[in-house]
C-alpha cells in the first residue's frame, strides 16, 4: 500500500513543521556519544522528505539548530556543523532528482563561513525546483524572529516610510523570515516532548500537534503518515463551531 493511498487526499496538508528532538537519548541508548544521534538521524530526514514527495506536501519545515544550541558543549557545536556541511553536499544531488527546493529561516549569518557557502551553493543549485520546499531552521529562535521582524519595522516607523497605524498581523507576518512560506497546519515533536522549545511561536498560533514517542534517529515514513492520518482525524474551526464549519 502506498502512502498516499493510506490517507484522504483532499485533506493533505501543505505545510508540515517537525522538531527532530532525541537523537542525543537515543545514541546514549545505543552507548555512543551524541554525534552519533546526529549522524544517524540524517537517515531520518531523508526518509521524512522522500515520504513528503510521495504524499504531496509543499512545504516541510525542519528544526535543524536553534540559537539556544550555540549553548552546547563546543565539540558538539561544532561536529553538527561539519554534519550539515557534510549532509548538504551529500543529499544536494537528492534533492535535484526529487525537485526539491531548499530555502533556511534563522540567523544564518552567525553560522559558520564553510556552513553557510555550502547552504547558499545548495540554495542556488536548487532554486529552480518547484516541488517540495524544504526549510531549514538553522540558529533560529521564534523570540528572535518575532524581536527581528519588530526591528525591522520599528527601522521603517523611524525613517518615516510606516505609520503606527499601519502595523497589522499582515505587514508583522511579512516582516517574519517565513513571509513567502505559509503557516503549518501540523506540528511534530519527536521523543515524547511536550514543548514548542521556541520553535516558530507566530506561525503555529492556529497548527494542530503530534507529539511522537518515537526517537527522531527511529522515524520513517510510516510515522509521517501516521501523524498526517491524526491530523485528519481532527476538526479544525479557527475560532468558529462545529456547525459553522460543516454547513
């Protein structure tokens, strides 16, 4: 049975955001240090793009690295950064082949000079793809797009090209890294977590969440459709009643 066959099409989300949490839990199980967690949970998003080509997703929204990672021990830091160099240059030729277009949200620029040529390298090569977009959080923070985005449009009140009056949800949401990118309908934590972990906090205000026991070096395809077949399962109202909703 395929996995789009397992799910109502009509009813196919086109944003899915996931928090990739426990690949540090899970390489401890197996008696190894972190990185391993980290390398081994590469497989993991493969499988979770290959699974989004297949079903029909448009955008999938991957928590790569937030800013509170810079906190972590300095070996770890930088063994993950070497680990999205290395996993870039090696799925680039991938994400050719499934029409794949990469784009990242965050601080990009305090990233490494060798992570960041290699994204923008991937980024280029890529931009003509118009399949699944996939976003990469890298050194990002909803706290830090939300005072970024509020930065941005304090500059334009300052220099007389906004007025007060003209600050809305849409001109916020325009000034936010995700302005092209539409919010996620569906939210998935790996690893039993119940917490956003400061992960993308303005867009996720109307999001439905799948909180997975599965440790993110252990997820696959099934468990992406297996999520997307709870969110299905769900009404969403937006604020209105059942009623409203099914007229």
């Amino acid at each position: 049975m395929s996995l789009k066959s397992q799910l109502n099409e009509s009813n196919i989300p086109r944003h899915v955001a996931i928090i990739m949490d426990g690949n540090g839990r899970w390489a401890k199980k197996q008696g190894n240090d972190r990185s391993f967690g980290h390398e081994q949970g590469v497989e993991s998003v493969r499988a979770a793009l290959e699974a989004s080509v297949e079903i029909g997703l448009e955008f999938i929204t991957l928590y790569a690295f937030s800013t509170e990672n810079w906190n972590r021990p300095k070996e770890e830091v930088q063994a993950l950064m070497q680990l999205l160099v290395q996993a870039i240059a090696m799925e680039t030729p991938t994400l050719l082949k499934q029409n794949i277009r990469l784009t990242t949200i965050g601080d990009v620029a305090s990233l490494p000079e060798e992570t960041r040529d290699k994204l923008q390298e991937c980024i280029d090569v890529t931009s003509q793809n118009d399949g699944l977009t996939l976003v990469l959080a890298l050194s990002y923070s909803g706290r830090w797009e939300i005072v970024d985005a509020t930065k941005k449009i304090a500059e334009q009140v300052k220099e007389g090209k906004l007025q007060i009056e003209d600050i809305d949800e849409d001109l916020f949401g325009t000034s936010l890294n995700t302005s092209n990118i539409p919010d996620p309908e569906l939210l998935i934590r790996t690893s039993g977590e119940y917490r956003l972990s400061n992960f993308l906090l303005w867009q996720l205000a109307y999001s439905e969440f799948y909180f997975s026991e599965v440790l993110w070096p252990d997820f696959r395809k099934q468990d992406l459709v297996d999520a997307l077949k709870d969110y299905q399962s769900r009404e969403r109202r937006f604020g209105k009643i059942s009623e409203q909703i099914n007229k």
